[in-house]
C-alpha cells in the first residue's frame, strides 16, 4: 500500500496503482481528490476561521493573510476561513493584505515585506503555516517592530517549534499525527476489501500563545 502525503494524484498514477492492486490514501491532498480517491485532511476553513477570529476578537481590524500556494485546495481552504471571519464581523478584506506563500520560512519573511511596507500596514498576520509565521516574526524584527505589541501573529500546523519561538506561536492545531494514523488505518481496511469511508477530514484547534494581543491604542 502507498500513503501519498500532501500530493496531488495524477490519472496515469491513480491507474497505475490500481491496475496493480496497490491500495493508496492521500494525507492532506494539495487538490480536490475524486470521490474514488481515498484521502484523509483537517477542517482547514474552520482553522482560518478560528484564526482570524481570535485576532478580530482581540481587536484588530487591519488583519493581513500570507496563506499557501494558490494551487492547493488547503490554502484556499483557510483563506475562505479568512475571509468568512472578516465578513461576518463586517470587515472589510484588502487585496493588498492577501498574499500567497509557499508554505516556508523565506516566503513569509518576503510577504510579510511587502505587507510591512504598505502605507498602512496590518496590525496582525494569519500565516498559513508556521514556518511561514517564523518569517513573518523576521520580518518585523527587521521592521524594528514588537510582537506582539506592534503586530500579533498566527501560524498554522503547531508543529513543535511553534512553541520555542519567541514569542511562543499562536497556531492552529492541525492533528498531524492522527491523520497518519488515520490514513494508515484506512490503508488497512482497503487491503482487506472493508467497507471504507473514502473522505475523512479531522478536526482543527486554536492553541493561544503569546504572540498575539490587542493592537496598540497608543
């Protein structure tokens, strides 16, 4: 069996794999899977709601998003989380404030750049992964900006350095080991010819650390 992780699945490789009988299951799948595709994922719109909702909460209104590459259904996904959060609390989303990233270090750092240049700058950036939050929290250490007392951050994933950032990482919790497990299990249960369901998507969390606060009033 074959656990493909955060891949798109092209036909000629679905039928390869099927005409040799070698079951396969998708973790975290960077398309939209056909529903013959077995596929394990988070609630990725709830994460970017939760997200943007914490810093709306806490009252930011200028909330910038530095989300993933635009041709993965995951970045779309917690960029609609985004804008479904600032619309329902009646604010306004600013093209300038959405950017997309690649998921690493360098690409936040070179978003979060342009975003920290603008006339007015955000007072808050939702990246949509961690390592993306990492360059951001560079990036406003070049600006000679505080976080969070100049700028609070959200990442996404809580992957382990998340909390030995300084500050430590706000995050959305994505269950990356149960959706392994998951996947793996589902594996088991196609060997075997077992009913299966062929979607499963796993709920996100918000963990609150400290590198978000309520903007400056100063």
């Amino acid at each position: 069996g074959v656990v493909l992780v955060f891949s798109a699945l092209p036909q000629a490789v679905k039928q390869q794999l099927r005409a040799r009988s070698i079951p396969f299951v998708i973790i975290d799948p960077a398309g939209d899977p056909d529903p013959d595709v077995p596929s394990v994922g988070s609630a990725n719109w709830t994460g970017g709601l939760a997200a943007t909702r914490h810093l709306i909460e806490l009252g930011h209104r200028r909330i910038g998003i530095i989300t993933g590459p635009e041709d993965m259904l995951c970045s779309l996904a917690r960029l609609d989380g985004y804008r479904s959060a600032m619309s329902m609390a009646g604010l306004e989303t600013a093209p300038e404030l959405i950017r997309f990233g690649d998921f690493h270090v360098e690409g936040g750092y070179d978003r979060a750049m342009e975003m920290l240049s603008l006339p007015e700058r955000p007072t808050a950036v939702f990246a949509g992964s961690d390592l993306q939050a990492l360059g951001v929290l560079e990036a406003a250490r070049v600006n000679g900006l505080r976080v969070p007392h100049d700028l609070s951050v959200v990442g996404y994933d809580d992957v382990q350095v998340a909390r030995w950032s300084s500050p430590a990482l706000t995050t959305v919790h994505q269950p990356l080991r149960q959706m392994a497990e998951e996947a793996a299990q589902m594996l088991l249960r196609l060997r075997t010819e077992e009913p299966s369901s062929t979607r499963l998507e796993l709920a996100t969390s918000l963990v609150v650390r400290k590198s978000t606060a309520p903007p400056r009033t100063d």
